[in-house]
C-alpha cells in the first residue's frame, strides 16, 4: 500500500516551475514547501504554485517534508545534496547529480549510512518514446546492437541564456550540461560503459553575448565546446558521440543504434516523446507493437512533458521497498563516463571506468500510467 510523500524543493529558478506544475499529475507525492538562498525567489514561487516558502533551515527541518528536490545550480548540487541527506531527507537531485565521481561516492556512503534514497534526473528516458525504443532492442528484433551515432550540437547558450558564463566554465560546458540525457538514455538502451576516449576542442577562446541584457559583452571559454568521444559499451556495441555549442547547422539525427536485424532511429533524448523509426535490414516497417504509452502523449504544447517522474518513481520506489529508476548507482556512472570523456579529451587517453550499474527497469505504458495520479 504506497502511501503520499511529501516533497520541498530547493532552488527556486527556471526549471522549478516545471516540477511544480507537473507534481500533481503524479501519484504518491504531495508538493508542499519550497526554499532557496534567495527568499524572495521561494515566495514568489510558493505564491504561484499554493506552496509553502521556508528558510532553507526550515525546509531542511520540516517535519511534513520526506524528500528534497534540488533544483539548486550544478555547482551547488553536491553540498545541497549532502544537506539534505545530513538533514534526514531523500533527495532528488536535477542534472548534473555531481561534477566528480568523488562527490557521488560520498553522497553514496552518507545515504547508506542514513538508510535514504538518492535519485537524479533526468528521467526524459522514461518518456514513451524511449520506452518503445527500449522494448524494441528487448524484443530483439533489431539483433545485437553492434555501434551507433548520437549527435547534440548547436551554436551555444549566449543567445538566449541572460547570464551564460556559467555554461562555459568547468562543470558547464556541452558534455556535463547535457550529457546526463544523452548518455542516460544510451545507458538504458544498451546498459553500462566500459570504456571512453575523446578529442576535445574549443572553437573560441571567448564567447560574445547576444542575448539581454549584456548583449555585446565578451565572456572567457573554459572549457572545451566541442567534444567528440567513443564510447565502448560492456555489450560490446561502440558509439560515436559529438557534443558542441561550436555548430551553427547540421544533418545529423540526434541517436541512430545499428543491429544485425536492422536500425533504430531514437529521437532526441532531451524530450519525452518523439518518432521513434525502425528498418529491417534496410527497410523501414512499423514497430509493429500497441504503443499507448502514457509518458509519449502530448500535455506540454507540442512536447510530451512528465519531468518528475523520475521523482515520483522514487517516492513509490520507497514506499514499495524496491529500486527507483533514477538512482544513484545509475546517475552515478552517467557522471563517470562523462567526467571520464572531458580526462579523456585532455590527455588523449583510452580510460577504463571504474563504476558499473544495472539497467532501470523499463516502464511499460501500464507500470507508466501506474505513477500517474
Ligand atoms: N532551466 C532549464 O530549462 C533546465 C532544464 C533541465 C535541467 N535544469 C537543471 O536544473 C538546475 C537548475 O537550473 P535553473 O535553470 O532552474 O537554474 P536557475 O539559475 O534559474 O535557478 C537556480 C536557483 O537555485 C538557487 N540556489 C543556488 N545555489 C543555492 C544553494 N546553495 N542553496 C539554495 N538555493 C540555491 C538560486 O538562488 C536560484 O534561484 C540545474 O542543475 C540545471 O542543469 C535546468
């Protein structure tokens, strides 16, 4: 018998009204209270949302709060975390969980220690269309999946983000901004990296704000904005994955996987939904399979959009005394391969990994509309 958990979030900005907006469609969690350095930002959120804004102290201690989402800035989420665990609370993290294996690992000692679940987004690969893609490779109808192709490329964040600098720095950049959805989405298909190498570039040393209101103003690159690593899966499937903000256009689709019975055509891994395409050997056919799957239906304008499914996966998980999909042992080998590409961009090495994990169970559309209020 599951019962409600109640949920606080820490870090009122952007992305915070999407998981208050979207919490109550989901089945086991009740939004309550919500906090962040800046007070005003939390009342300002609380107000729109009916919630209740805390001193982030009183939402550390509130009794009716059982899981913390933190929604704070990547370079932030690993002391947030650790809080909230220190405090007694679940935690679920956005992306990136952490910027370093070593924060993971402690995240993981201190949870264990404390009998609390940790989960980290992004849950976008719950999302119907990367389920369909999912059981497609179960179903073996594709054959074993020998390599593939992912492609997240674009011109950058400068013109449209009002503050990029961030997004250039260490921690930023386009493997640890959005990589989590790339390479968790590649991690549930195919199941855990073996092994990385990786050429990596910056196309400029500084970057030109052209949004508002610092349009004009130049911003330093620390990072590398361009990235193109191989991945080497413990299945034995190899897949060639180029991340930059250094592209103006391009033709490539955003993840092609290659069987000996045929090819799938994923789509883009930042969304819930999408086509997803198959060929028999070289022809395309159906799926072939019913595909209702509650997470591929449009509720969000033109995007299927169930962020915080993740959340809600984990607060049944807790409930139920079983695994949650988001979890740490998975967020958490997403890290390595990704910190492991950026070393492997540097040094020019082939780099063994050192963290494994099992694949999420995949969501079917009844265990899908099992989450849903
Ligand atoms: N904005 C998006 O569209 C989007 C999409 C997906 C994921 N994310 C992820 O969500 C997270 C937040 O992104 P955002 O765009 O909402 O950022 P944001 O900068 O708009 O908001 C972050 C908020 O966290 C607060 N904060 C920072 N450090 C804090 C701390 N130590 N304690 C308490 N509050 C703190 C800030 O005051 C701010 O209100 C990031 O990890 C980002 O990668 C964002």
């Amino acid at each position: 018998m599951s019962k409600t958990l109640g949920i606080g979030v820490l870090g009122c900005g952007n992305i915070s009204a999407a998981y208050m907006r979207l919490a109550p469609i989901f089945r086991g969690i009740e939004m309550r209270a919500c906090a962040d350095l800046n007070l005003d930002a939390a009342k300002a959120r609380a107000a729109e949302f009916g919630l209740r804004a805390d001193t982030i102290g009183q939402l550390l201690a509130a009794e009716d709060i059982d899981v913390i989402v933190n929604l704070t800035v990547p370079a932030a989420h690993f002391d947030v975390s650790l809080q909230c665990l220190e405090a007694g609370k679940h935690v679920y993290s956005e992306k990136p969980f952490v910027l370093s294996l070593e924060e993971g690992q402690k995240l993981a000692e201190k949870a264990a220690a404390k009998g609390l679940r940790v989960g980290s987004a992004p849950d976008t690969f719950m999302g119907g269309a990367h389920q369909l893609a999912r059981h497609l490779i179960d179903s073996g109808r594709l054959g074993k999946i020998s390599s593939g192709t992912c492609f997240v490329q674009s011109p950058g964040m400068e013109m449209w983000h009002p503050n990029p600098d961030f997004f250039f720095q260490p921690g930023g950049g386009p493997i640890l901004d959005l990589g989590p959805y790339y390479i968790s989405n590649l991690v549930q298909l195919l199941g855990p990296v073996k092994r990385v190498t990786a050429m990596s570039m910056s196309a400029q040393a500084e970057r030109t704000i052209t949004s508002q209101p610092r349009y004009g103003e130049k911003i330093p690159v620390g990072t590398p904005t361009t990235i193109h690593a191989i991945l080497q899966f413990h299945s034995g499937a190899q897949v060639t994955y180029c991340a930059s903000w250094d592209v103006w256009q391009h033709g490539h689709a955003p993840m092609e996987l290659y069987g000996a019975e045929g090819t799938l055509h994923v789509p883009d891994p930042n969304f819930f939904g999408g086509e997803v395409r198959m060929t028999q050997k070289a022809a395309f056919t159906s799926a072939g399979v019913a595909w209702d799957h509650p997470f591929a239906r449009t509720n969000d304008g033109v995007n299927a959009n169930y962020r915080a499914a993740g959340l809600a996966d984990m607060a049944l998980a807790i409930t139920e005394g079983r695994a949650h999909r988001c979890s740490l042992e998975f967020s958490l080998h997403v890290v390595d391969v990704m910190t492991s590409i950026l070393v492997a961009g540097e040094t020019g090495q082939v780099l063994d990994l050192t963290t494994t994990c099992e694949r999420p169970e995949a969501l079917s559309p009844e265990a899908a509309q099992g989450l849903l209020a």
